[in-house]
C-alpha cells in the first residue's frame, strides 16, 4: 500500500540513492536504479522499502551500513534517557507523559524524503498534535525502531512495567537503515521477527505498541491485533493525511490509523 503513489515512490529513490551518497558509494547508482525500477511496482509500500535496503547493503558489501552511526546515536540516546528518567520520576512515572514522550522521540530518520530532524534532547518534550488512548492490557509488544530513541524507548518500557503492564521488544532480525537489532538491547527480554521487513507483519495475537513510520505504514497492509502507533509525521504526505504540521508527533490506535488510511 502506498499512502501517496507519486510522493512515496520519489521518497524511495532518494531514499536509497542517498543511502549509497552517504555510504561513499554513488558509483553505485545506476545499479540501486535499475533495483528500484522493479521494487515500485511492487503494490507494497513496506516490500519494496525493507528489498531496497537490502540492496543497498549488497552494493555497498556491508551487511549493517550504518552500524556506526547506529552507535552514535545510540550513545546520544543514553544521554538523552537521562533526562527522561528523570522527568518521568518526578511525574511518580506517569503513563501519559512516558507514552507523549515515546512518541516525540521518534526524530532521528535517513529515509524521509526533504526531512529535516531536531536535536534528539530537544525533540523528546514535543507533544504530540494527535493524542488518543486505549486501555493498555496487562502486557504488550513494544516494537522498536530507530537507534538513539530506542533508549528512550528503555525507560518508557519501565513506566509501562511500574503502571502493570509488561512489555516485551520486538525487533527486525536482519538491518534495516538504522533500525535496532537483538544485539543492540541484548540484556533485555526481545522477540525476533524474520528479516529486515517491520515486526507487525508477523504478530498475529497480543496488543502492540509500535514506534516509527515503518511500522505506522506496515500496520496499514497487515496489522490485525489491536495497536496504539506513535509516531511522527516527518513528510508532507502524513501531515496531509492527518491535518497536522510536518513532523508533529501523533499518538493512535490502529483502528483508527486504518480507517483514516483505507479512506484515502
């Protein structure tokens, strides 16, 4: 499914043509091209991203590209965390604000046609233009997203524990642009989904909690177990699908995600 046919698919080629720009390979261009060619008529949106970017690793010879940069802000991330522990602790860790802030740390992109991301300390204190809420079971699947929120994302996982619920992190097996992977939150408790494609393909049964616009999309084409989506409308297509300013953070359930993205 793709939210805009010409908007979504000129995202992905710069997308990817910028991976390589960054990586130091745009000698490879031509060659992530002629891929994409092919990948657009794919009728899937999240297909054709998660195959693209798996090219891109192919033609640049590394299995995770940006590990480093994953690294760095990760270690960011950390800092910022800080904060948010801090805050959350002087809000006797208020449900409410954990989850505005899970959804205003979602900055960080390489991927968004023309988005132009704030500092991450800066970010996390944005509240969010669409805010809905759903009674929360006793546990969820909390399916990360990107590097450096995912410490955010940390301590939002310990308010949803001090409020009863318990959250289990769902990742990607394989890299997916800067993504976090098993390894990157290794002492915690996380379920693993088949290769580099979102995590809501494959969950079926439980409650979700998912970060990211990949995921958002993803939910669209396969979500079928009730969902609270937090996210951020980094592009001129989802702030037109939802009425609210580029880059505002939004907060609903995937109900209602569905009906207003089957309506367009």
């Amino acid at each position: 499914m793709w939210l805009d046919e010409s908007n979504c698919k000129l995202c992905i080629i710069t997308s990817r043509t910028g991976d390589l720009i960054r990586l130091r390979r745009p000698d490879k261009m031509p060659d992530i091209l002629s891929e994409l060619s092919q990948l657009l008529r794919l009728p899937s949106r999240s297909e054709a991203f998660s195959l693209s970017f798996q090219s891109v690793a192919k033609l640049v010879g590394v299995d995770d590209p940006y590990k480093e940069y994953k690294a760095k802000l990760t270690a960011i991330g950390k800092r910022v965390a800080e904060a948010v522990r801090a805050k959350l602790e002087q809000t006797s860790w208020d449900l409410t604000t954990a989850l505005r802030i899970a959804a205003a740390a979602n900055i960080v992109d390489t991927s968004v046609l023309g988005y132009r991301p704030k500092k991450l300390e800066e970010a996390v204190w944005d509240l969010p233009a669409i805010e809905e809420y759903v009674n929360l079971p006793n546990s969820v699947y909390y399916v990360l997203d990107n590097a450096g929120e995912a410490q955010i994302d940390l301590v939002v996982a310990e308010a949803l524990d001090r409020n009863g619920i318990k959250p289990t992190f769902v990742v990607r097996s394989q890299p997916y642009e800067i993504d976090v992977l098993e390894n990157d939150i290794a002492s915690y408790k996380v379920v693993v989904t088949p290769g580099n494609i979102s995590p809501i393909r494959w969950l079926r049964d439980g409650f979700i909690l998912a970060k990211g616009i990949a995921n958002f999309e993803a939910y669209l084409e396969w979500g079928e177990a009730p969902a609270l989506l937090l996210f951020r409308a980094k592009c001129d297509v989802l702030a037109k699908v939802f009425s609210v300013p580029r880059n505002a953070p939004i907060i609903i359930s995937g109900d209602k995600a569905k009906a207003i993205g089957l309506a367009l």
